[in-house]
C-alpha cells in the first residue's frame, strides 16, 4: 500500500459515514489500537475494541478463580459477567459487572491468560453476540471502526473498510515493551510469537487476512502515516457507496 492523504484534515470526513463499518484486525503490537481510535477520531466513528472484552472475560474468570486453561470450566461461566463497551474513540471504556476494568485488564497476568480464554468456543460465540449488536447500533445513525483479530472475516465480513495490519516482529515487540514498560524486549517478542501462534491456530475464528482486506504492514510507517492511510481507504468507500 502505498501513502497517499498521510495526515488529512482534523475532523468528521465530508462524506457520509452513515453505515460505514471499518473491520482492522492484525498480529499484536501491529498498532490497531493507536490506529483505529485516530481513524475513528478523524471521521467522526465510534470504536470499538473487541481485544479488551476478551481481555474483561479473562480479568473476570481470574478473579472468580476459575482455571483459565480449563475449557469446559471457563465454557461453563462465560455467560456470568456483565460486559459493556464504551465506544468514545477519545475515552474508550470496558466494565465487568458495573466496575471499570480498562486498567486491570493490561497486566501482565491477564496478558498471559487471555489466549487460552480466547479460544474457548463459548466464550467467542458470546462475545461475537455483543460485538455485533454493538456494530447494528451505530450502523443506524452513524458509523464504527472496529478492531480485532476476527471482524474481518468472521464478526462483520461485509464491512466496506477490510484491512489487515502487520509489522516485523521486532518492531512489534519494541513498540509493546515501550508501553508496558517491559525491559526484555526479546522476552516480549517471544511472547507475542507465541500469541500469535495460538491466534493463528485456534479452531475457532482463527486469526487470518479476511477476503478482500487491504493489508498494511505497519514497519516503516509513523502513526500518524498509518491512520492516514486507513482514513483515505475509508473516505473512498464512502464516496463509492454515496455514489451507487
């Protein structure tokens, strides 16, 4: 993919984004997070972050005590929590059971457990329930930009917007221990490695490019190069749709 509009105006895009679905999934440390909220931002979308509800379900099945490497347990009482996604691109928000879980959901225990909780077909049919009844709400008066490792190619494959996001595996790592502030940056590449192995290889909802996205490796790119990029993607769809 080559940089066309890197930086774009601040601001909603003056083509309806009414309807507009924008799917990024990517390996960790690929930069979806950073990018998706800018490009969510600059258009004037919701967002949503369908990484930190996997990542509430697992703070979750720590705190009751359940053996996250149980599959038939966790698969048991994945229907228990209560969880709800805020969609401010600016503030994005997660609650388990009424309690604000956007920090305790970054530690690094949750980090190392929420792979096996993620692959347990129960816990993914009951967040993909949510994930597309958040997506239908803001598809009426507005839009979304949607990030994870399925929206693609499972949550919402009809999304006008498909990209796919990369980035050497050094670069990822640097780029996680540099906000973890983890001081093995080997270590760090080791384990994102590993979840993407176990990502990639899961039964269910695998991680893969979905049909017709865009990809992007993210390497060589500035931030704001990256969020550039998908808002033009984003732009030119609108404009194609508004004009069928």
């Amino acid at each position: 993919m080559s940089a066309r509009d890197l930086t774009g105006p601040a601001g909603p895009s003056p083509v309806s984004m009414v309807g507009m679905v924008v799917a990024v999934d990517g390996t960790s440390g690929s930069g979806k997070s950073s990018t998706c909220r800018g490009v969510a931002d600059r258009l004037g979308l919701s967002y949503l972050d369908t990484g930190a509800m996997f990542r509430a379900m697992t703070w979750w099945m720590l705190r009751e005590g359940v053996d996250v490497h149980d599959a038939g347990a966790v698969a048991a009482r994945c229907d228990e929590p209560d969880l709800v996604s805020g969609t401010d691109p600016t503030g994005p928000t997660i609650t388990v059971d009424g309690h604000d879980v956007a920090a305790a959901i970054r530690t690094d225990e949750v980090t190392s457990a929420v792979s096996p909780v993620s692959t347990v077909p129960q816990v993914r049919a009951r967040l993909l329930q949510l994930q597309r009844t958040i997506i239908t709400a803001h598809t009426g008066s507005g839009g979304i930009v949607v990030e994870g490792r399925d929206i693609g190619s499972v949550v919402w494959p009809q999304a006008p917007v498909k990209v796919y996001l990369t980035a050497d595996p050094g670069a990822r790592a640097a780029r996680r221990a540099l906000e973890s502030g983890a001081v093995d940056v080997g270590a760090t590449e080791q384990s994102l490695r590993e979840r993407d192995r176990i990502d990639s290889g899961r039964a269910t909802a695998p991680l893969v490019m979905a049909d017709g996205a865009a990809q992007l490796d993210t390497t060589t790119y500035t931030l704001d190069e990256v969020i550039g990029l998908l808002v033009g993607l984003v732009e030119e769809a609108g404009a194609q749709g508004a004009a069928r």
